[in-house]
C-alpha cells in the first residue's frame, strides 16, 4: 500500500472518523437514491399489464359489417372463438385499476413484445452510460457527475410523463438509463471515499434501495398511473440538488491530480463539520510529489486497466458475478405480474425481504469477509432459483405459494449479495502488489465497467421474463446456473475486508515496490 494510500486513511480518522459530516452525507445520499430506485423500478409498474378484455360479436358470414349490438367479451383472449368468422377484437376493454404504457398505447396481443423492449432498451442507456460515466467521473470529478445524474433524472422524468407514444416513451427510457447508470457508478464511490476502512461496509448494510423500492410499491398503489409516478420522482428529487453548495468534492479524487490546496480545504471542512481539530496536513504535498510522479500527471481510462493482469483477472472473475446479479435481479423484478396474487403486495415484498438480511450484512461482511459472505448468497440464490424452476414446470397442489415463497428468497438472496458485491468490488485488494486494484485514478473507471456488465445481464431479463411467459421455468433455470457459476467465479477474489484503498497505480519495478514505503519515509525525514 503506497504512503499516500496509509497517510489519507489516517487523515480520515484524524478528522473524526465517521462522525457528524459523515452522517450528514450518508443520509443524503440515502435520500438521493429514491430517484434512481423508482426510475429503474418505473417498468415493473409502467409495463405491467391490468386486467383486460377483447370484445366480439356474433355474426354470419354473410354480412358486411360487424354489429356491435350484442358484443361478449372473453378475458385476455387475442383470438376469436373457433365459431366466430371476425379474425380479430372488435374492442379491447381495460380495467380502471391501474393505467399503465400497456393500456395507454394497447401493448397487448401481437404488440406484448413492445414492453419488454422498452425496458431492454432502458438497460442499454445503462450500459452506454455505466462505460462513458465511469470516465467522466474520473475527469471531471465525482460530485458534478454525481449532480448531473439527479438533474438529467429530474428533467427527462417529466418529459417522459408528456409521452405521446410509446416510440418517444422509450427513446425516454433509453436517456433515462443514461442518468440512472451515471448515478449508480459514482454513489458508493463517492461515499467510501469519505469513510474509514472499517465503517465501508455501512454503505451497503443500510437498505436504502430496498426500503425505496417498498415505497415504490405503495406509491403505485396511490397514484396508479405510469404519468403521475414519473412527476413523483422529479418532485421528490428536486431539492436533492441544493446540496451541491454542502457536499465538497472526494479530497481523494483531488490529491490524485494533484489538486493539493483543493483537497486541504475539504479535509478542514470536515474537520470544523466534526468538530475536531484541523489535522496535520504539512506531509500531503510531499507525498503527493513522491508517491504519484510516476503516474504522469494524465488522464486514466479503461487501457490502463487492461495493462494491469491482475486487474484483468479481477475484471473477468466480479465482472460474471455483476452480470449474473444484474440478469437475477431485474429478471424477478420485472416478472413480479408472473407471481400469483396482488401485483403491489408481491412488489412490496419482493423488496422488504431484502431490508432484515442487509442490515445483517454489517456484521456479516465484517465478522466473516465480504466475499464469503457474498459467495454464500450467490449459492443460495442459485439453490432457491432452481426450486423455482422445478416448481413451475410441476402440478404440485400447492405450485402458486410455494412459487412465490422460494422467488422472494432468491429475490433477497441475489439483492443482498449484490450489495455485498458492490463493497466488495470497490475494496478489491489483491495481494502483494501496490497497484493492482481499483485505486482512486481509476476507480469510477473499473467500477463503471463492472456495472456495464451488470447491465448486459439486465437487457437479456425483460427478453428472458417474456419468453418464461411461453416457456415456463426458463427464466430461473438460468438465473439458478449463472448465480452457481458466479460463487465459483469469487471463490479466486481475494478478501478486502479492513484493508486500506488504494490510490495511484504503480507503475515501478517490482524490487523497487519491496522497499518503495521505507525509501518514502526516508526520503522525508532527509527533507525535514
């Protein structure tokens, strides 16, 4: 670990800790996330299909015209009864319950494809955005990407709720996902960043998503309409952004470009925040100076993550488990309609289950490691999928229930082990090597590069949920295998538990890194 990794770390402790201004954020940030949970979340209601009727008539081949004097209608049938010459409804009736894209523009019958495609084609704004965020956070810095994802959500969640037709809503969703995915690369890394090692794992263990996502399923219930939801989130979201004039930017972001006197004025910020003395900064420059010259004062992207073979390595073994968790996690949110009973209760639970074993996560990840913890509920995922699967191609007596009971385990099973998959991908720490992680000049850029993974695996899930609707158990099969395959892939991922972030990437020889601390501390004490 370099000395300027050590001496930053140390700085946060000598600023408190997590203390006052540590609280402060977090609980912002947990704010925030409402409008990147109900944004991504807005499909698993805008695309939900009520209740509906096609209406026909009786009528003999010999007449020209149709009468609609004594229409029957048949429940969710697209085609006539064998005895009925018309080839197609005559009227679609929906029900009030609900008013949804699926009503607005009749997605049903021969255009049901069009909702899954809106919300695969809200995914694929994720992935363009999950690559290009990554670097824009690490070029511009983390907060005005952080604030630049609230605004595009704020602004295009409105424009979306003008929608006129269901092209123009999913060019909507596509822009959308850009913000979404921008929001979802730089949030932990943002935060983490201001906490000491020991405190990272409260990052994940606060259910904010879950907690968000169950007043999601309330507040569909209340507004019932895909337009009124996508108001509520702008609204809700607008005063996210007088923080800007509280929150500094990441202190680590600026000492990797060398942004000294920046950084100096975060940290006393905090300080004062905290009420604790102002720390000893009189070594930063220095270290600053002999710790990352090497790095050449240069912008990072994704080719100085490719040149590194253990980051490489790390790359491909979390990069599987993030897509795996990205295809299981939308794939039983999405298909939430596919679960008996009340569409607002299941979203409700589907969510709340997550909240007891995240909590729990603190001291999981803690007690035992954040990637034995997280191997163990990508095993379990896979294990409680797999009963799905069964139980959907069964006949037992009790199919319904049984569904639902097992997919709301696998539902908290993948959801927390995505969380515990986040820290553990932003601590990774291979080790006897200095710059083989994710340190902070790449940081955004390795981390938006997992998320773009996990992104791939959500625009297969609405393909994959539809084609479950013609092919039951389909979708669990392949959620049970790929989450098995993923506890495999994290097996070969080193433990990062309490361990220090790095920051720069070293690029010096390998003898030269044994003893590159001592010649630092060395080097000091010749100064002074």
């Amino acid at each position: 670990m370099s000395a300027t990794s050590v001496y930053l770390e140390g700085l946060i402790d000598e600023c408190g800790g997590f203390s006052r201004f540590q609280w402060i954020m977090f609980s912002y940030m947990i704010y925030s996330k409402l409008s990147v949970t109900w944004t991504m979340l807005m499909m698993t209601f805008a695309g939900a299909t009520p209740d509906w009727q096609c209406g026909y008539t009786n009528y003999s081949s010999h007449a020209t015209t149709p009468s609609t004097d004594h229409m029957y209608y048949v429940d969710k049938q697209c085609q006539p009864p064998v005895n009925n010459s018309i080839e197609m409804c005559l009227k679609l009736k929906f029900s009030p319950s609900m008013n949804t894209v699926v009503n607005e523009w009749t997605l049903v019958c021969d255009r049901d494809w069009i909702t899954s495609t809106i919300t695969t084609i809200q995914m694929a704004g994720l992935l363009v955005s999950c690559v290009a965020s990554g670097h824009l956070a690490d070029y511009i810095g983390r907060k005005p990407t952080f604030f630049l994802s609230l605004t595009i959500m704020i602004v295009l969640n409105v424009v979306a709720g003008f929608s006129v037709s269901w092209q123009m809503f999913a060019t909507l969703r596509f822009l959308l996902g850009f913000g979404i995915g921008a929001n979802l690369t730089v949030f932990y890394n943002y935060m983490i960043e201001f906490i000491p090692a020991k405190r990272r794992a409260i990052t994940i263990a606060f259910p904010g998503w879950a907690i968000w996502a169950c007043v999601f399923g309330g507040l569909s219930m209340w507004l019932h309409d895909w337009q009124y939801i996508h108001y509520a989130v702008s609204i809700l979201t607008l005063p996210c952004l007088f923080m800007w004039w509280f929150l500094p930017e990441s202190f680590r972001y600026l000492v990797t470009h060398n942004r000294v006197e920046e950084a100096k004025d975060v940290i006393r910020k905090i300080s004062r925040i905290n009420g604790k003395p102002e720390p000893d900064m009189t070594k930063m420059s220095f270290f600053v100076e002999e710790d990352l010259k090497v790095q050449d004062d240069r912008k990072y992207s994704i080719r100085d993550v490719a040149r590194s073979p253990n980051l490489r390595k790390c790359t491909f073994l979390l990069g599987f488990a993030w897509m795996s968790c990205g295809y299981g996690y939308y794939a039983i949110s999405f298909g939430v309609q596919n679960l008996s009973g009340s569409l607002y209760l299941n979203m409700f639970l589907l969510s709340v289950v997550e909240i007891p074993a995240q909590v729990s996560s603190y001291y999981l990840t803690n007690r035992f490691g954040r990637k034995w913890v997280t191997l163990a509920l990508m095993l379990l995922a896979g294990i409680t999928g797999f009963i799905v699967a069964v139980l959907q191609i069964s006949d037992l007596e009790l199919k319904d229930s049984l569904v639902n009971w097992f997919a709301l385990a696998s539902k908290m099973s993948v959801g927390v082990g995505w969380a515990t998959l986040i820290i553990l991908s932003s601590e990774t720490y291979p080790p006897h090597c200095h710059s083989e992680t994710y340190p902070t000049v790449v940081r955004n850029i390795g981390y938006g590069m997992l998320n773009s993974f996990a992104r791939i695996g959500a625009m297969v899930a609405p393909q994959i949920v539809y084609l479950n609707s013609y092919i039951p158990g389909a979708m669990y099969f392949i959620f049970s295998g790929v989450m098995v395959a993923s506890a495999f892939c994290l097996y070969f991922v080193n433990e990062t538990n309490k361990k220090p972030m790095e920051d720069g990437i070293e690029v010096t020889k390998k003898e030269q890194k044994e003893d590159y601390q001592d010649h630092i501390n060395q080097a000091f004490d010749t100064k002074l």
